[in-house]
C-alpha cells in the first residue's frame, strides 16, 4: 500500500512560509530533491536567484536540494510525501488543489495548528474530507516546541509525529529524522492537532500577561492553568490526557509562551500594552492562529461544556474589547476551587 522512507526521493513542501522553508531545509540535509512552492513569484525569484527566502527567513542560504517553484504541478509530480505548511484558513482550499496531483502511495504530512472557522474541525479532517480514501489513512500531523528560525539554522529541536497506523507515523518519522531533528511517534491524532491549536490562545494570554508587567508569578500559573484547560476539552473531544503532557502539549506551550519568535506571544504583548487586537494584525502582517483559535475554542467548550475561564476571557478581550487588567481580575477572584489533575 505505502512506499517505504527509502523509496522517497522526493518531498514537495507547500508553501514556502518560514515554517515550510525550515521544514524544506530540514528534509535537504538527506532527500535528494525537495520543492519547496510558494504562489508568491517574489518569494520564488529571491529563493532560485539568491538561494535565500529573504521574506520569512532572511539571511538564511538554502540547501542545493531545495528547489524552488510557483508551479503546484511541478512541485508535486513524483512526490512521495507532502508536506503541508499552511495557515488553518488555507487547508481545505490547498487539499482540494493537490487531490487530482497526487500519487496513490502519497504520505501528507500537515503542520498547521489551527481549527477550521467554520465547521470547527480539526485539520486532518479537513484534509481527510478533501482527500478522500486512500489518503485518508495516509495523513500525519506534526507537532511539537519548533520555531523555525531556530529549526532552520539547525538548533537542536525535538518534534512528535502522529498517525492513525503506527506504521504510517513511522515513515514520518524516518522521512525527517536527522541529527538535529529528532522525530518521536504518537497514534494520538486528535491529541496533538487539539493540544497545537490551544496553546497559541494561552501564549496570547502569556503575552498579554507580559504587556501588563505581571512578572514570572503570573505567566507560570497561566501556563500551567491554560494546561489544565487544554487537557479538559481534548480529553471531551477524545483525547488522550498524556498528549498534553507531551512535547505537542507542554513542550509547545512552553515555547510558544515564552519565545521571542512567537507571534502569538508578540500578538498577546501589543494587546497587554493597549493596542487594538485590529492593529496588531495589521501590524504585524502575518497570521496569529491564536486569535482565531480562540473564538473556535469559544464554541467548542459551549458544544462540549467544558469550563475554559483563560479561554473565555481572551475571548472577551478579542471579541468584545474587554480590559485585560479587568479580564485578570475576574480570573482572580473567580469561586475559589481546588487543584484537580489534568484531565479531570
């Protein structure tokens, strides 16, 4: 049915953001050829001319195997894995882009941390609706504490990979695996795609926590609170408890809440020092899955009825302009309540 890693001689990454250039970058190190697509033709004449994507990861010089293209066909014939780095928003539209390109024996692997807006579902089913059999048994989610700018100057960064049929994950994980990036497998799908989504909302709060100058104290009980509601409404949606106490959860959610490279972070920052969350967008010109995560949160914890006060807080100061030093306070002087383990 699948090829095996060793057949694979060719990855196509779609699109050339910076997590799929530093994705790109990675599988270079020992696949022989790698396309690495982007619509943006800018972005495609920096990257063939100067052998650099000066838009998302400047000053980086990029691998002879990479090879950059604008043309999906191109990039997608005789590839034996696809690697989809994209936004949320993107998903549907790309699956059903690639579906008439690709082979039978196709390994997708997506990197996007994100619910649907609409439908609320998670990526992979996105994917899997788009798709179809056989590629429905054939989708890997990747997850995990990796910034790009760091994975593309070759830091020391640990991922997990997750698939329905251990030995799909495996071929994942054989397929990126290299000194630099270690690559472990999970069969927890729905746990990994929950836990990615969820921990941009609580680095908004981090950042926001931050803006307001609220010290170490109170991001460290953000973060471990924010934990706690990530693991309530995974487990309702039918995940398993320890993803959360994974790299796709923990491991995450530490570095996204507490790097200078993340944008929900810097996102959250800029709202906790009193700018508009509009002109913070704006400004910053590149998406923050953690904004639209929330109001999908918003609902899924109503569907579910799953008690989510972070969550439902950020949501007041996204969706209805709500202080943040306000939003704290009602978090502070909520029922007091004792300390359940995750999950509970």
């Amino acid at each position: 049915m699948m090829t095996n890693f060793s057949a694979i001689q060719k990855v196509a990454v779609l699109v050339a953001g910076s997590w799929g250039t530093a994705l790109a970058q990675v599988l270079a190190r020992h696949v022989p050829e790698v396309a690495l697509y982007s619509r943006d033709s800018e972005v495609v004449q920096s990257m063939t001319e100067f052998r650099q994507n000066s838009k998302y990861l400047k000053g980086v010089e990029l691998l002879p195997a990479i090879q950059p293209t604008n043309d999906m066909v191109q990039a997608l014939t005789e590839a034996g894995a696809v690697i989809l780095a994209v936004p949320s928003t993107a998903m549907r539209s790309i699956a059903a882009q690639i579906k008439p390109l690709l082979r039978a024996d196709t390994i997708i692997i997506h990197a996007a941390k994100g619910f649907e807006a609409d439908s609320l579902k998670r990526m992979s089913e996105v994917i899997a609706e788009e798709l179809g059999q056989p590629f429905e048994e054939q989708i890997v989610v990747l997850s995990g504490p990796s910034h790009a700018e760091e994975v593309v100057h070759g830091l020391p960064t640990t991922v997990v990979v997750a698939a329905k049929h251990e030995h799909i994950a495996k071929i994942a994980q054989d397929l990126l695996s290299e000194p630099r990036f270690r690559v472990y497998t999970n069969t927890d799908v729905a746990g990994l795609e929950i836990a990615g989504a969820l921990k941009n909302i609580v680095a908004i709060g981090a950042g926001i926590a931050d803006g307001l100058h609220f010290g170490d104290n109170a991001k460290a009980a953000l973060i471990t609170r924010g934990l706690a509601e990530m693991t309530r409404l995974g487990v309702a949606m039918g995940a398993k408890p320890a993803t959360f106490a994974g790299l796709a959860g923990i491991g995450d959610l530490v570095v996204t809440c507490t790097s200078k490279h993340s944008r929900n972070w810097r996102a959250g920052y800029q709202i906790g020092q009193g700018k508009a969350l509009r002109d913070v967008l704006q400004e910053m010109g590149m998406v923050v899955e953690g904004v639209k995560s929330t109001f999908a949160a918003q609902q899924l914890a109503k569907r579910f009825g799953v008690d989510m006060p972070i969550t439902s807080e950020l949501y007041l100061i996204m969706a209805e302009n709500k202080s943040p030093r306000d939003a704290v306070y009602d978090l502070m002087t909520r029922e007091k309540n004792e300390e359940r383990h995750l999950g509970d």
